[in-house]
C-alpha cells in the first residue's frame, strides 16, 4: 500500500497528478453512470483537484467532456479544492473564474481543510464555494470550550451565506454529539467507515450503515 501523502507530491511536481485526477474522475463518472443504469439512490461524490490543473486555462473542458460522456446529471459531483490552490495571489482572479465555470458546467464545489489555512474567512467572501470541509484539526480536542465556540461560529457563518459545512477526521460519539448539537449538517470520518473499495462500499452502503 502507498499512502497519497506519498505519491501525491510527487506526482505534483512531475505533472503526472492532472492524469491521475481524471483518470479518478473517470472511474468516478463510470460508478454514477452505472447506478444511474442500475436505478439505484444517487449519492453525490467529491472529487479532489490538484492546484496544478490551474495552470491549464481550459482545464475543466475534460472534465465536462467526461461527465457528458457518461451523462451524469448535474449536482452529482462535486470538485474539491484545497486552500493551497489560493497560495498564488495572481492566480486567484483564474480560481474564482474557475469556480463560476465549475457551476456552469454542472458541478458542485467544495474547499477542503478549511480554518487552517491561508485567509479562510476572506476565501467565502471572495470566493463562491458550496460548501467547506472544517480540518481535522478542529475536533481532535473537542472537549475544549473555545475550540466547541469556533465550531458553533463557522457553521453559523456558514448558514448565514448558504455554504454547506463538512466536518472532516471525525471518529468517536462525543464528536458526534457535540457536532450534532452545534448543528453541524455533515460528518466524515472512521466513525462510520474506513475508505473502501467499491463492492465493500456497496455492501456497507446496502446494511443501512
């Protein structure tokens, strides 16, 4: 097994990762295409965007092409950006046009490990996301009162502008209900599941959870 953490760096600088991304955007619109055939329950997918794409003006255009292809419907998958995409200053007029393309084309868009990075709170004004991802960070500690209150704060920001809020690493009950009584919406984590493989998700999936 190699782990992304891995792999991914290097695939960043050797321009392999924009391969990669479609060919798991493929593999991606190959699934929903057959649950479409299947008719069972859709379930939206993220799919992760490496920052390297950006250097291609017209990089969504494969990415379009494939979701045509396969005729997935619209609001199905979402992209995930990262906040190190937002690093290069220049290069955030490019984002922001991306991501009105990104909905134009029919795709949702997500902001991963979101509060622990550049700008956060200056990203939702400037930048028109769906929804974002809180970093793991957040809860490893979620006992402490001041880490409960900027929890409670974010996802209220977050409803007041209409994002949509994804908490990320979580794996105990006492997350759970704390997350719960803040209103958070959405959880990912070990608490529910490892990453599986397809057949094993759809056995999971099948158990009700």
């Amino acid at each position: 097994m190699i782990f992304p953490s891995d792999f991914i760096p290097l695939f960043e600088q050797n321009g392999n990762i924009c391969l990669l991304d479609i060919y798991v955007f493929e593999k991606v619109c190959i699934y929903l295409n057959q649950c479409i055939q299947e008719k069972k329950e859709l379930i939206p997918i993220s799919v992760n965007l490496s920052r390297v794409h950006f250097k291609n003006l017209n990089f969504l255009r494969d990415f379009s092409v494939l979701k045509e292809k396969y005729d997935i419907p619209d609001g199905l998958i979402e992209i995930e950006l990262t906040e190190s995409i937002f690093f290069d200053t220049p290069q955030r007029e490019l984002v922001k046009n991306s991501i009105t393309e990104m909905h134009r084309c029919g795709f949702g868009c997500s902001l991963d490990g979101f509060g622990v990075g550049y700008s956060a709170l200056a990203l939702l004004k400037d930048f028109d996301v769906d929804t974002i991802k809180l970093d793991r960070q957040f809860f490893s500690d979620i006992t402490n009162a001041k880490a409960q209150k900027i929890i409670s704060g974010f996802i209220r920001l977050a409803e007041n502008l209409g994002i949509h809020v994804v908490a990320e690493g979580i794996e105990t009950q006492l997350q759970i209900d704390i997350l719960h009584n803040a209103n958070c919406e959405m959880v990912q984590g070990y608490y529910f599941s490892k990453p599986l493989p397809i057949p094993d998700f759809e056995k999971w999936r099948e158990s009700g959870f």
